[in-house]
C-alpha cells in the first residue's frame, strides 16, 4: 500500500492507532541519575535492555504510567511540567582495529574516539516525553542528529503509543543501537541501486499497540529518504506525496518471540517511479536464562532501483533477458547469539554474529566497507561499489569494569573479501 495523498495519510495513520511492542530507547545515565538507580536497572549489559527497561521506554521514560517525576519544579501553572535541570548523557566508543589478508595485516586503525554521543530524554506531561541524540563525532565527521522524537504513552486512554520524529525503522525488529558485537546489521543497512530507502534512520510516525499480553502490533510511515537534509527551492525532505508504510507482529509462543514485517513504498527520480517491497520474518529463543538466539530473514525487490527509461543489452543495471528487465531483488539472513557465563547480570558476555545478504547480480550494497570493486565493476549514481553477495561472521566477549563501562573484543571474518579484522575497544556513558 502508498500513501498518496495527504488525507489518506491521515487514514493510516488513525488505522494504525487500531492496529497498532513499547518503543525500545537507548536509555541513558540521566535517568539512573533522575531515579537514583544502578544502570543495570534497564540494560543487561548496557546499551543492550533488558525486559524493564524494553518497559520503562515504553512508559515514556517512567518507573510506572502516572507515576510523577522527582526532578519537575512548581511554576504556578498546572499545564506547564519544567525538569530542574536538562537531563543530559554523554556515550563514548573508542575502538583499535587491526585488518588481515592472507594472514598479513594491511591496515591498522585506532579509532579513537569511533563515536561521541550527546543524549537527553525525559517527560514534558504526564503522558509525553521526548528522546533525542547528537553524534558530535561519528568516525571523526559531525554526524548531527539521529533519533530525535517525541513519544506520545497510551493515546487518549487507547493503549496506542505513538512516536513522532526521526527513529530507527528496525526499530520494532531488532535495534542496531542496542547490539553488543561492533559488526553491524548488515542487511538492514542493504540499498539497492540508487534507491534511498532502508531499515536505518528515517524520518515519520511510529505507532505500537499490544492487544493483549505476548502479542505486539506496529505500524510506521516514512518519507523513505533515509535522513537527507531539506534541499532545493521548496526546502523540503521529500519531494513527492508519496509515503512508505511499514506493518509488524510481533507474538509470543510460550518461551519463543517470533515477528514478520512487510514494508511497501515508492521512490521517484527523474520522473521515474521505484515500486519497493520487503517483507521478512524473525525471531527469538532463549536457551535458559544465560543464552539467547535471535534470527532475521529479509527480502527486498525493486521495480526499478537505477531509474532506469530503458534497458540496453549492454547495461549492467539491468537484465534485458528477464521478463522484467529493471526488476531487482536481494534478500539476507542474520543469526545471532548472546551467552553471559553468570547470568544477564555477570560482567562477562559473549556473542557471536553471523551476516548474508545475496542477490542474483551486483545491484545491492550495506554501506559496510565493500570492496572497492566488483567484478563488473558497477557502482551506483553515488559512486558506491555495488556487489551481488556480502557475507561475514564475527565473534567475541565483553566486560563491564563498571555498569556503564565495558570492554569489548571482537573477531570478524568476511567470507566474500577473505579478510579479517580483530577489534578491541570500550564503551562508555556516563
């Protein structure tokens, strides 16, 4: 389904609120210092939470719903809620990474700091809070804003919760954010062609409803843009009317979660329309109470992710020998595995990550470092390497030194490069 049309935009968006799991926030040391707590209150270990903190950020950054906060002042006005002070956070990831190739290292990084995060979050009333942060520096460039949304807890007395702002579109999958390994999610960062749309960052409204116990519903529409900045005459972040529309359920079969997503939109450039379409099921098991196994399958098809007018037996974006020529389509697998030797709440923790995403031609990349050519040597209209399979496993453990500091080691292999890459590093908020 696309939103065409500003009224059926707001049909959806009241669809979802009948439809429509507590929105996961990465929680912050602010809150541990608002509520006078151990950081291991919501996370199991940090960023990662845990099933009370999965709560606390669906409550709108509250121990329980109407319960007051300790830190608002009295300004004579019963509409007006003022925190005492702004809460505030600051993340810190500082990494050494060392690439191998044929047993050989050929490049050597500290990247030190990888990240620098500025973060706050609280109430504004009773039933709305906000949450927002700014990368001051992401890989040694100003990144700017990145979740940054005001959440709207149990819409007048429905359950619905409702998030406006720029979030995560995985978000009710699986949070990135939240990952202990530092190899990525590849296959939500998976863009085809020159289309814009993904499963990381977007801009547009999210609204989560838990029907009954063990059984969560979420709706989201987004511009499909990623987070482009407002450009041209008409300084505007989408240029079309055109919405993407993402669909979840998420149910609980005794100890196993299992989820299926559908995401369907459109994309125009040059007069040219990109009719997209994932859809996908996941999963999680714990084994015990020291073991979890989470699982994603995904696949994506582009009608026409070049924007191609015409298709020349020549031209790699294309297969002139298919029945649809511009169509394109790949598809990916995530497993992971989490095992804290002394339970959630041990200092030590392992985990292991293993990443696929396949197509049937070089038509897709994860903006994870491709190789710097292809066998066709295609790339997309941003000059980014386009490849036709992306595969790699990574493993490694983890410490707390403290609630919110830890140590990390990590072991990647890549199948499809035959290189590996041994990360050491440490991640810190306070």
């Amino acid at each position: 389904m696309i939103v065409r049309t500003p009224r059926r935009s707001i049909l959806l968006v009241a669809a979802a609120a009948l439809l429509v799991l507590p929105f996961e926030a990465d929680a912050i040391p602010a809150f541990a210092r608002k509520y006078k707590v151990s950081c291991a209150l919501c996370h199991a270990p940090f960023p990662r939470l845990n099933a009370f903190g999965e709560t606390f950020a669906g409550n709108g950054f509250r121990l329980a719903v109407g319960e007051p906060a300790p830190d608002t002042v009295w300004a004579g006005d019963a509409l007006l809620r003022l925190q005492s002070a702004l809460p505030l956070a600051v993340r810190v990831d500082a990494y050494m990474a060392a690439l191998a190739e044929d047993g050989d290292v050929v490049a050597s990084d500290l990247q030190t700091p990888f990240g620098l995060k500025l973060l706050s979050g609280g109430q504004i009333t009773d039933d709305i809070s906000y949450y927002l942060y700014f990368y001051m520096s992401e890989r040694g460039e100003v990144a700017g804003l990145e979740d940054a949304f005001v959440q709207v807890t149990d819409v007048a007395g429905t359950g619905v919760n409702l998030i406006v702002g720029q979030f995560q579109v995985s978000d009710p999958l699986f949070k990135r954010e939240l990952r202990l390994p530092y190899e990525d999610y590849a296959l939500y960062r998976m863009r085809l062609g020159d289309a814009r749309a993904d499963f990381t960052y977007d801009r547009g409204i999210m609204a989560t409803y838990s029907p009954r116990e063990g059984t969560d519903l979420t709706v989201e529409v987004v511009n499909g843009r990623g987070l482009d900045e407002a450009s041209g005459s008409t300084r505007r972040y989408d240029e079309d009317q055109w919405k993407n529309l993402l669909g979840r359920v998420s149910q609980d079969l005794g100890l196993v979660r299992v989820g299926g997503v559908v995401y369907v939109g459109q994309e125009r450039a040059e007069g040219v329309a990109d009719d997209i379409l994932y859809w996908g099921v996941d999963g999680t098991l714990p084994l015990g109470s020291r073991t979890e196994v989470s699982f994603q399958y995904l696949k994506r098809t582009d009608e026409n992710p070049f924007f191609l007018e015409e298709c020349a037996g020549d031209d790699l974006r294309c297969d002139s020998d298919a029945a649809d020529p511009f169509e394109a389509s790949a598809e990916g697998v995530m497993a992971e595995v989490l095992f804290f030797p002394s339970g959630a709440m041990g200092r030590w923790g392992l985990f292991g990550l293993y990443n696929r995403v396949w197509a049937d031609r070089p038509v897709f990349n994860v903006r994870l470092g491709e190789s710097l050519g292809t066998e066709a040597g295609l790339t997309n209209s941003g000059g980014r390497p386009l490849v036709e399979e992306w595969e790699t496993v990574a493993g490694g453990a983890t410490y707390q030194v403290a609630r919110n500091f830890r140590l990390v080691g990590e072991v990647m292999y890549d199948m499809t490069q035959e290189q590996s890459r041994l990360t050491l590093g440490l991640v810190t908020a306070f």
